[in-house]
C-alpha cells in the first residue's frame, strides 16, 4: 500500500525515551500534523522519518521500500525547520537553487525552477533580493520554496511558523495548506499548537507525555470520538466525568444514571468509566427540571467573551462548563439553580 510506514519505532537517548511504540501509517497525499505538549517526541519522530536519527528500534518504509538506513541526503525529502536556516550571504534565488546546484542542474533549468517556485510562494520577482531585505513571512516562502525546489517525495516542517505573529501565521497556515493541496505533496508537521493542527491538517497524530501515539484520525474524529482522556483534555475543552457502567447504554455519575449512545465493547456493567462531553453539547436550563440526563446544580461562574458564552455550574460536586452563542443565552446567573442537560450522542465513554 502506498505511503510512509513507522513500525514499531522506538528511540531511546541513553536513559531518556524520545518516542516509543509508534506504528504508524501515513497515507500518500496527506498533510499530516504531529501535536504533542513539548518533549513527548514530536521532532525526534521527524527527525528519525527524516534520516536524521536512526530508531533504536523498528523500521521506516516507503513505498514499501525500508529507508531506515538510508542516509538523509539520499531520501529526496524537503524540511523547513523553526529556525529556516537560510543562506544570509546569498540572494533568494541562490538560496532556493543551491540543492540544484549541488545536483548540478544545468543553470537555465535552474532558473526556470526558481521562478515557478517564487510564483508558487507568491514572491515573483524576488530572486535578486538579499535574505536580509525580506519581512519574516516572506523568508518562510523562500525556506518553504528552497525545500520544494527538489520535488521532495515527502515535505516535513517542524513548527516553521512559530517564530512568526498571530496574524502571519494565520495567512501563512492556509498559504500553505493551499499549496500542499496544488502539489499534492505528502507533508507532516510538528506543532504544540492544536488551533493550527486542527484547521491545517487531513490527519492528526496525537502524542503524549509518555512519548506514545496516542491517537491518530481527521480532526474531526479526534475532537468528537477522542481515544482517551488525555486526547479529550489536550484537543479543546472537555467535561470529563468519572462513574461507573451501569448497563449496555447507560452511566451512573455521582448517583445520577445517564443514557448514552454508544458503549465501547470491552466494557463491562460496574467497570469504572470517564465520560467526556464538550462543552457546546450541553445545554443549561434555568431551576432544577426533571429529565433524562439532566444533571440539577448551581451556576458558579458566567464567563461572557462576546462571541460565546461559557456556565460554569457545580452538580452534585462535579464541575461542568457548558458553552453557548449569545444568541442562545440561557438565563441564569452566578448563584442561580441550573440544569445541565447532556445528549445521549455527545457522551463519549472513554476507559482510560
Ligand atoms: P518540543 O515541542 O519542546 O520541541 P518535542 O515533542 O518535539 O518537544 P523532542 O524534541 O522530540 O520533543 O524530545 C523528546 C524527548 O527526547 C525529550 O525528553 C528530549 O529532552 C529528549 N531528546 C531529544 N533529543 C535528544 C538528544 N539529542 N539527546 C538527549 N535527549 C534528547
């Protein structure tokens, strides 16, 4: 089957544990984030994809063919990394044709590249620019042209945009998305920040604090089926409520027995259980109304932000938040007696 193949990968530093237990496979085409708090091995996976480190254990393939001892140079990939390492002393065109030149490319084939490229990142007209004469968006271009100017067969970026303010990154996020989809390019980034992971990617790669891979799926199914707690919490918000079993479709939290949709098949009645729902599933009525899944309790906390508004309630001991647009606006306020109400649908039972 086409496409990049991590098997049973693990990367050890002496004593230290860089990444473990990582099996992975990335379709051909896909741009691919790898999201992880700092230290759980983001980049050493890269770098290790990239033939920069040699697993301590496990294979990289590609296209079937097993590259692990393939030395960098020789994989045909592009990189882009934080600190773009570009060349100061050359012009822009020097900087995205020096690969060519080391593969001696004849000097008009290289011109040629190098203009199709500055009209790729959107710079046509810069090749005789000096490094130092350009705004920080405008050197990732050139970074992000340089790593394409070999038709790399894999695109790897380790948080190239960190370095740049919120409103560049923005452009930059979906100027680079746009271009991956044009060339079709199998990408994989690295980034701690899941709002550019979440808008950027065709898959999510979740990694953890113990160095594992925690989940890997489309955004949308990491957000709403996420595999654990630490998925749930690290992806947006989440009510994670603990309780028990009690039944093929339901749940008993803090006394209150909830129906569910959907209960994974290796749990058993009386197994202990989180669920986890997001804040914009529920809903919150004023007083204490009996229902299903009603959960009674008192508002501690409206935090309004204009665009949204967020209820903290207390029930039974539990904290839940409950977020809502202004237009939806439930009428309570600090102190009241409030209702959460939980769909059956949007309680996503997780077992670890
Ligand atoms: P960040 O988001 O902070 O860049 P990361 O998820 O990319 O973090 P890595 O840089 O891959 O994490 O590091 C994973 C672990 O391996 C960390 O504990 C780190 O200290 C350790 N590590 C990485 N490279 C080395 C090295 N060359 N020697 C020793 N330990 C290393």
């Amino acid at each position: 089957m086409a496409g990049l193949f991590l098997e049973d990968i693990h990367k050890h530093f002496g004593s230290v544990v860089a990444v473990q237990n990582v099996d992975l496979r990335i379709p051909h085409g896909r741009f691919v984030c790898f999201l992880g708090p700092s230290g759980c091995g983001k980049t050493t996976l890269l770098r290790l994809i990239a033939g920069l480190e040699r697993p301590t254990r496990g294979r990289v393939l590609l296209e079937e063919a097993d590259i692990t001892d393939q030395p960098a140079h020789q994989r045909n990939f592009g990189m882009v990394f934080q600190s773009l390492a570009l060349f100061p002393h050359l012009s822009v065109g020097d900087n995205i044709a020096y690969s060519l030149r080391i593969r001696k490319a004849d000097a008009s084939v290289r011109q040629r590249r190098v203009d199709a490229l500055l009209e790729l990142v959107r710079l046509p007209g810069y090749a005789g620019r000096h490094i130092s004469q350009l705004s920080g968006g405008q050197r990732q271009r050139v970074a992000i042209a340089r790593a394409l100017a070999i038709e790399p067969r894999l695109f790897l970026l380790d948080e190239p945009l960190s370095a740049l303010d919120a409103k560049l990154r923005e452009d930059m996020q979906l100027e680079m998305r746009m271009l991956q989809q044009r060339l079709g390019v199998t990408t994989i980034l690295v980034t701690h920040d899941q709002r550019e992971a979440m808008t950027m990617s065709d898959l999510i790669v979740v990694m953890g604090t113990d160095n594992q891979v925690h989940q890997m799926g489309t955004p949308l199914e990491i957000y709403r089926n996420p595999a654990d707690t630490f998925v749930a919490n690290f992806i947006g918000t989440s009510n994670l409520l603990k309780g028990i079993c009690s039944g093929s479709r339901q749940v008993t939290i803090s006394g209150k027995t909830l129906g569910i949709e959907a209960m994974p098949e290796n749990v058993k009645e009386g197994s202990a259980i989180t669920i986890s729902v997001r804040p914009e599933d529920i809903s919150v009525v004023a007083g204490a109304p009996e229902g299903a899944n009603h959960l009674p309790g008192r508002v501690t906390f409206v935090r309004d932000v204009g665009s949204s508004v967020e209820i903290y309630l207390d029930c039974n001991g539990f904290q839940i938040i409950s977020q809502s647009t202004p237009k939806s606006r439930p009428a309570v306020r600090q102190g009241d007696v409030a209702t959460a109400v939980l769909p059956p649908a949007a309680c996503v039972v997780l077992t670890a």
